[in-house]
C-alpha cells in the first residue's frame, strides 16, 4: 500500500496515478468514518438512520438511475455500510 501512496503523491505537478485498490481503500475508509458519524448521530436520536440518513443517501446516490454516474459512487459505498 506504501506503493500506491508514493504512486499518489504529485511531484513538480506530474499527473497522479492511484490505483483502483487504493482507491478502494480510500472511499471505504472515509464511508467508515461517515457510518461512525451516523451511528452516533441515532445514539443520541433513535430512528436518524432510517428516518433521516437512508433516505438522504439514497437520494446522493443517485439509486433510480439506469446508468450509475462516477459521482454516485461514493454515496453508493456509505449506502451499501448502512446495511
């Protein structure tokens, strides 16, 4: 993974090239981090997730598209975490 960090970095402004398990690694990460503010957030409100979250998410994913959009998949990944 320390390869695909160095691949990461842009020198000199050189174009950057992460690779897809990076990636990967990078979007479940951050969805991790999300899933901990909403679990928290239903903590403290009971209901949040269902009530509140999901919908939202489902509404940033872009969930009745056809054809997914790049842009939706990040919404997608903290979407598929809520279970």
């Amino acid at each position: 993974m320390l390869t695909a960090a160095k691949n990461a970095q842009a020198e000199g402004g050189e174009r950057m090239e992460i690779s897809s398990a990076y990636l990967a690694d990078l979007l479940i990460g951050i969805a991790k981090a999300q899933t901990a503010v909403i679990d928290a957030m239903e903590r403290a409100n009971p209901g949040f997730r269902n009530t509140h979250a999901v919908p939202l998410l489902q509404v940033a994913a872009n969930m009745r598209a056809g054809d997914p959009r790049l842009i939706d998949l990040p919404s997608r990944v903290l979407l598929r975490m809520q279970g």
